[in-house]
C-alpha cells in the first residue's frame, strides 16, 4: 500500500470522529504551543542580557581592588592592595593587548542646578572612558587632560531632562556636594545597560577633580581599559594581572585584584538564563508528554473499535505490516496536525507575551524544527504500540469480534 493511500485512509478514520480527534490534537497543540513560548522567552530574555551587557563598552577590561589574604584568612578593605594612577600609567606603558585606559572614582550624591534636584553619581574619568565604555558626545564638547583639575562636567539624558527640562544643559551649572561644576557638554543616550542600569543617569567629570575636590583622597576605586578586540580580552586579563603583581611586588597566583571582562560577566549570566529555559521547557514539555499519552489512548481504542474493519482488511489481502502503517500514520497524522497548529498558536502567544508584558522574545528556526521533529517522535513513539497491536491481531478473531 503506498504512502499516499495511507495517508488518504488515516485522514478519513480521523473525520469519522472529529470531536476525539480534536481533543486527541488538542493535547498536543497545547504542549507545544507552550515550549514555543517558553524557549521563546528564554532565547529573547537571554538576546536581551547580551545586548545590554554589550552596551556597556565593547572589550572592556575591569580592574578592582581585592581584599587581600593571608594563611587563608580575608582581611579587610584598609589592608587591601590599592590601585593607583601609577598602575594605570604602568598598564599603559607595558600593555599589549590593551588600547584605551582609564581610572575610576565616583561617588552617588544630589545635584542640584536651577531649583531643580536629582540624586545621581558623579564619575572622574579620562577622556579615554569615551572610547572603553562606547559613549559619544551629542552636544558640546569633552573634557581634555589627565590632570585635569577644573569643575567642568558632561552629563547624560537623564540627568539632563531631570535638572535642565526644556533648556540647553551646556554653558549652566550643577552643584554636586556644593562644589559647582560647569557643563560642558551632553552624551548621546545609551538607554538601560545590564542588570537593568541606567546608563544615562550619569555625570563625567575629569577625575583628579573627583578624586581631590569632591572625594578628598587619592585612591583609585576601578581601573578600566579596552581590550584590542575580543579575541585578546582573555589575554589582556592575564596580562593586567601579571603587570599589576609585578607594580605591586606580590607573590604570583595572588587574588589582590580582581579583573572582569564583559564576555565573563556575559557567560555567567547566560549560563543562568539557559538553565531558566531549559527548566520553564521540561515544564512545558509535560504537557507535550501528557498529548502523548493521550494519542495513545485514543489509538487503543479506535482499535478495540475497528477490530472487525481490521479482520475484514486482513481477510482480503492487508498484511500486518499495511495495518501497523496504517495506524501509525493516523497517531503521526494527529502529531503533526497538533505541531503545527500548536507551533502557529505558540508564535502568537509569544507576541501577546511581548506586547503586553513587555517581554523580549525571540522564535528561533531551530525551536520550529526541533518541534516538529518532537512531534513526529511522539506520533511514532504514541502510536507504535497500538498499531503494533492491531497489526498482530488473528483475521479469524478479529471477524468474529463483537
């Protein structure tokens, strides 16, 4: 019997009985309606924390003072190795896979100009932390010198569109701590970055004017440099580490400082995410099991029911083999029938997912195939045994079945 008759045959035993055959579709539909959703939401949450953790600077190295420790024991942050200009220009000097360097000090106050008020940070900076970080400048223009000691400022969107509605920011003041500082200039917007952070809630100032006027000390917090592409970040983390221990005269493989790049922090939360996907996934994938289970039911009994048809198609001629495909034509039939309507009602509910509770996700062609292909198994897998079983069945009992 070829392939086509079959399926001709499967298609009219499953008309015959529409209402079960819907409820037998419906199972389906529903178990991979939700692991289209749900490994949507995965692939679109984890897109998301990749983008906004890239935004945060292309190949960017960060350098942080460790608390150190000894025999074992973790001391506090006054006994901590502290990073310096020095390392930073020590860095720049012997650094090969390193471009662009710049040290850190910030501090989180309100800041005020015109009657207006908002509580922000206050980051001293090289011009170079443009570069590292990725921000441009829309208005104005950027502070010059390493050394730079002048109460000037650039500032974000938000900060912006809080302190100044309405108005150019550029050429006005803004008091942080009551020390006044000049805006000089405004950055483009960047929008949230990782870990849902602002990155335009922010004011840029030259940092020895941070470090002396605003925090009154002469420690560097953080330490951040561009890597020359991606492929080199591995690299330069390991050098800084090898620069930095020889600066400081430390004994090799010590943890006094501990440097990230964006693919480590991006890896670890990845990580979390894939394990959050495949877990909302094998929850869906229950329902995909229990449609199985009821293929398989509904195929027992449109057995029991068809004995006689089976006993009359064996008793003209069917082999055993004819009436196995038959049947396990009708459970793929019922399968893909299910996949299909269940991988179109999926896509949607993952669009009213997105538009309503503004979600991230993403369908990806992979997640299509591999539902498809879970269906198929499952028709195969479900109707094995009850097509296995009318294909064993005896012609003569069979006729003789009531």
């Amino acid at each position: 019997m070829t392939p086509f008759a079959l399926l001709r045959i499967a298609f009219k035993a499953l008309v015959r009985n529409r209402m079960r055959t819907f409820l037998s579709v419906l199972g389906i539909v529903i178990g991979v309606a939700a692991v289209i959703t749900m490994v949507a939401i995965g692939e679109g949450s984890k897109q998301s924390i990749k983008e906004q953790i890239g935004s945060l600077g292309a190949n960017v190295v960060m350098i942080f003072p460790n608390n150190r420790s000894v025999s074992g024991v973790r001391l506090d942050g006054a006994a901590a190795v502290q990073l310096s200009v020095s390392n930073v220009y020590a860095l720049r000097e012997k650094s090969e896979y390193m471009v662009a360097f710049s040290p850190i000090v910030s501090n989180r106050s309100q800041a005020v100009a015109a009657g207006a008020n908002w509580p922000t940070s206050m980051t001293g900076v090289w011009p170079e932390y443009l570069q590292i970080r990725g921000y441009e400048i829309e208005d104005g223009a950027m502070f010059e010198g390493e050394a730079n000691m002048s109460k000037i400022c650039v500032i974000g969107k938000t900060v912006a569109d809080n302190l100044f509605p309405g108005t150019d920011p550029v050429g006005q003041s803004i008091r942080f701590k009551n020390i006044p500082f000049k805006v000089i200039g405004t950055l483009k917007s960047k929008g949230t970055g990782g870990f849902g952070q602002d990155q335009d809630d922010i004011i840029l100032a030259p940092f020895a004017a941070v470090q002396r006027r605003v925090l009154a000390s002469t420690n560097v917090q953080q330490i951040y440099a561009a890597a020359i592409d991606e492929q080199s970040a591995p690299l330069a983390v390991e050098e800084a580490q090898e620069i930095l221990t020889e600066e400081h005269k430390l004994p090799p493989g010590n943890d006094s400082f501990r440097i990230q790049t964006q693919q480590e922090i991006l890896d670890m939360v990845s990580s979390t995410a894939n394990l959050l996907t495949v877990v909302l996934t094998a929850i869906a994938g229950i329902s995909l099991l229990v449609g199985g289970i009821g293929i398989m039911n509904i195929m027992y009994v449109s057995v029991t029911e068809r004995t006689r048809e089976i006993g009359l198609r064996m008793a003209i001629g069917a082999r055993g083999f004819d009436i196995l495909m038959q049947f396990l034509f009708e459970a793929v039939l019922i399968s893909l029938t299910g996949g299909f309507v269940g991988i179109t009602l999926g896509a949607f509910a993952s669009y009213i997912v997105k538009f309503f509770a503004n979600w991230p996700v993403s369908i990806t062609v992979s997640s299509i195939i591999i539902s498809f292909s879970v269906c198929f198994a499952t028709g195969v897998f479900f109707g094995w045994y009850p097509a296995r079983k009318a294909a064993r069945l005896d012609p003569i009992e069979a006729l003789r079945y009531e």
